[in-house]
C-alpha cells in the first residue's frame, strides 16, 4: 500500500445491495480509502437507514434523486481524518438551503433556472471542500466533485441534451472553483469512453470519434505531448500515468457475461487539475477484483495529506433529525383533520354499533354476498363422468364414494355430485379414461384402464403405476423445447428475447451460451443465432 492521500470511486449499483449482510462498514474498510465517492446508490430519503447513513469513523453526504425512487444518487464518505470543511449538494447552488457551502458557481448565465433545477433533481452530484497538506508542506484546499453523469438512450433524444448540459454544467462549475484558488478533482462515472483504448468494440473509429461526450471530453482534458500547457485545466489520471495500458476497463455487461472475457469499457474516471496531477500523483489504478457490481472501483494516490476540519458540515447525515437523535414535534408525522367534538363522536360510534354488530355462530354461513366468488364457479359441469379417480397416476379398483353411496338404497351420498363435478373436473379432463356409467359399475368387477390400453384397446399388458404417472405429466406438461447446440463449441444455447422496439421485439432467438468477449478470445460466444421456432408472436 503506498503512503499517501488515497481517493476511491465506485459505481456501485445499489448501495444497499453492495453493502449486504456485512454492512456498509466493512466495505469501506476494504476499500481503505479516505475518501470513497460512491454512485448510482438507487436510495432515496425515506429509504435511507442509519446503518448506511452513519458509519463509525466515517462522515458521510449524500444527494438523493427527486424525481423518482430507486434511481441515480450518489455519496461521499470521508474517514475522520479527511472531514471536509464544507459540503454541497448539486453542482447549481439551487439544491442548497443550509451555511458552510462549497460557493463559486461560475457564470452560468447560459442556463435558466428551471433548467437547473432540472439538472440537479436527480442525485447526480456532491461537492466536499477539504483541507490538505501537499508535498511540499503548503496548506491549502482540495475540492471533490463526486459524480454521476447521465447516460444517453439513442431512443430518447432528450437524454443526450440533458448529458450534454450537465457536462457543460460540471466544467463551468469546475473551472470556477480553480480559478479562485486551491486544487480540484472531479470523480465517477463519467458515462463515456474516451478514446478507443478505452472500449472494447469501438467500431467505425470516425464515428466513434464524433460522439458528443467523446468530443467534450477532448475539449475538457489535457493531454502531455499533444496540448499546450495552458489551453486544458484538467487531466485523465489513469491515462496521464498508463496512456498505452490496453484492455483497461471499469464497467461490463452482466447480461452477457462480458467480465469473465474482460469485454468492457472504460467510463469512470479519476480528473484532477493539471497542476495537481503534475506536482503530487503518485499512482492511479483500476480494482477489477473487487466484485458487487457491474462497475469496479477505480483508485487515485496523492503525495498530498489531509488535514481534517473541527466539525462537521451541516449536510453531514449526522444531522438528519431521523439520525441525530433528536427528538421530533409530533405534527410532523400527522396531517390536519377537521376538529369534531368529542360527544359529537360519541353519537356517531351509538348509531353505527348495532349494525356492526354480528352473531359470531353466523359468520361463515350463508348464502355468498354479491361479488363474492365462489371456487365451483370457475368450473363447467362436464357431461361425462370419471368414475373413481383417486390421483393422477391411475384409476381405482374400487368405487368413488358417491357410487358407493349409489349402491346403497336409503344412505345419503357422503360427496354431493356437484362439489365433486366442479373440484375435480381439471383432474378428470387430464386424466383419458373410458367412461363407464353407474349400472355398468354396479354390475361388473371394475378393471384399472390406463390412457395407453385406451389408445390400444386394452391389448397391451399395463405398464407400472410411476411409470403411467411420469407419462401423463410428460404429456401435459412438455417443458421448453431443447435448446440447440452452437455450431463452434458443440454446447446448449441460451434463449433470448429481442427487447429493442421494432418489427422483431418481442420474438425470442437462440444464442452461443458462453459469455460474449471478442471474436479472438477462444473462451467468448461464437456467432451463432437461430430464431426460436416456438413461443414467438
């Protein structure tokens, strides 16, 4: 482990489902990080509960989405000894409502408060300022800015704009934090691959080039070799010290299987300014061993050393009223009702007492009330019979209850006709039996007949009884259709469903089942596909 200031980023894909059983504790532990900046926590407010809220010898900031649950959000954790001196939500200002706040939010004449507002209701951004100590013995500032960008859906055009503004958003917040002084970083998921080194299948490399993050990002960062010293402010971490390192990824496709091969993409990311990657980064390093996600976290080390402010800052969730242990007004939890007297209430439980007033010996006698159903209803009384059936495997040498009863002048059937019609008619229908009536039954031995000695005429000699009952299931209950094999490794294929809107969604095709990877890699899926033949539209 190298000595130094120690940054981790994750995207963690549901922070209740990473933390688990051991608790959120524990993986910050493993991840001894003074600062772990954590994304896409699909937790909300109301949801949130102490033992992820507040963890011994960490204080915690966390920004919830607005807009819906279980979606977006992300939180910073900073062990004591890298208390922030102030802490923000959102990247606007607008989200704010308390003092010690992070400030300088640049021009942002470009955009309009409703826009704002916009930007920030999903949980996407904390901002923490933090006292450091660099190398050289100065004191002065870190800001981190601990990010979620959106994620552009080619179906919905309004996503890409909304990207696109938060990114503006985020580098007018950054460089306006520069430039009044001390050093920034901005950590997370960024949601886009830079450069082709950094995806698994760019394609076409002019168009892979021409995407509008991928060219925000040429413009945000600066490059050793390639840009001036002056023109960019901030620099790629990762690539600054590893620019040839290939098949570097932080993110995978768990559908498909795509870590086992290590065919992903590289879209989280550790920025720091250029001045400060220059003069204190000291390592930076992707942690694909860590498992929990479809992300891995990726780690920055700085020369530079914290120094922890007094207290904390009011954003802190130790001061959320449901954790600070401090006692409530009861108003919060109820809602205004009209004012009605006490004997008011009085007179209206006397006149509505009688009619709740029921004889317990009653209850559940009776005809059924109106659109209470009944199990019998369901079920069409069939015009013929099954004599006797006593399971599905076979037909008994005696007689039912009900021809029992038939037999015997005087005694009352112990099952009605009906009940036993309408309750065992899905039994009689699975069941192919020859039908036989009462006089018939009465007259002669009765003689087990099975499905098979009806189709054969009762020539064949019975087959055993688990052997009937396994038939019979069979032939109700076929199960899928056996998958075929790929043509390249001989194995099973696995079902898929086309989910993409257009002439074939909906329609379910077979694929290679290996994990998918790239057509050199001998353990990735081959190019096998065959549309299924059953259960299609």
């Amino acid at each position: 482990r190298l000595a130094g200031m120690r940054l981790v980023s994750w995207n963690v894909n549901g922070i209740r489902a990473v933390a688990g059983p051991a608790g959120l504790k524990r993986l910050l532990e493993g991840l001894d990080a003074d600062v772990v900046c954590l994304q896409e926590t699909k937790i909300t407010r109301d949801l949130l509960e102490e033992p992820l809220a507040v963890v011994e010898g960490y204080s915690s900031y966390f920004s919830f989405s607005r807009t819906r649950s279980g979606y977006s959000g992300v939180a910073t954790f900073c062990k004591t000894g890298a208390t922030p001196e102030a802490a923000e939500e959102g990247l606007s200002g607008l989200s704010t409502k308390h003092g010690r706040t992070v400030g300088c939010y640049g021009n942002l004449g470009d955009f309009t408060p409703e826009e704002l507002r916009a930007l920030d209701s999903e949980g996407r951004a904390v901002v923490t300022r933090h006292r450091i100590r660099t190398s050289g013995g100065q004191e002065t500032t870190l800001t981190i800015i601990n990010v979620y960008c959106p994620c552009a859906d080619p179906d919905k055009p309004e996503r890409r704009d909304f990207k696109l503004r938060f990114y503006r958003l985020l580098q007018a917040r950054a460089e306006a934090l520069l430039r009044t002084g001390g050093h920034v970083v901005i950590l997370g998921d960024i949601n886009t691959a830079h450069k082709p080194i950094d995806h698994c299948d760019p394609g076409d490399l002019e168009s892979f080039l021409e995407n509008p993050g991928r060219r925000w990002l040429d413009s945000f960062l600066w490059e050793p070799g390639k840009d001036s010293q002056d023109e960019k402010s901030f620099v790629d971490t990762f690539r600054f010290l590893y620019p040839r390192q290939e098949d570097a990824y932080t993110c995978w496709c768990n559908l498909t299987g795509a870590r086992q091969t290590n065919y992903g993409t590289r879209i989280d990311y550790i920025l720091a300014d250029r001045a400060l990657a220059l003069s204190e980064l000291k390592d930076a390093q992707l942690m694909p061993e860590i498992l929990g996600s479809d992300h891995c976290p990726v780690e920055a080390v700085l020369k530079a050393s914290f120094v922890a402010a007094s207290v904390f800052p009011p954003l802190c969730t130790r001061f959320l009223p449901e954790f600070a242990g401090i006692q409530q007004k009861l108003s919060r939890f109820l809602v205004k009702v009209e004012q009605t007297s006490l004997l008011d209430k009085g007179q209206k439980r006397s006149r509505t007492e009688p009619s709740l007033q029921r004889d317990p010996k009653k209850r559940g006698t009776g005809p059924l009330k109106k659109g209470q159903g009944d199990l019998r209803s369901f079920f069409r009384a069939s015009s013929n019979r099954t004599a006797g059936v006593t399971d599905l495997g076979r037909c008994p040498s005696g007689l039912s209850p009900t021809q029992k009863g038939a037999e015997e002048p005087g005694k009352e059937s112990p099952v009605d006709t009906t009940e036993r019609t309408g309750e065992g008619l899905a039994l009689e229908k699975a069941i192919c039996v020859p039908q036989k009536n009462a006089a018939s039954l009465r007259n002669g031995p009765v003689v087990d007949v099975t499905c098979e000695e009806a189709k054969n005429g009762g020539n064949d000699s019975t087959p055993s009884r688990p052997n009937q009952s396994t038939a019979l299931w069979r032939s109700l209950l076929p199960g899928p259709a056996r998958p075929p094999h790929c043509k390249a490794h001989g194995e099973p294929c696995v079902l898929r469903t086309v989910k993409k809107q257009g002439p074939n969604c909906g329609r379910r095709f077979y694929v290679c089942a290996r994990p998918l990877g790239k057509p050199s890699d001998p353990r990735a899926r081959c190019d096998f596909f065959l549309w299924a033949t059953r259960g299609n539209p």
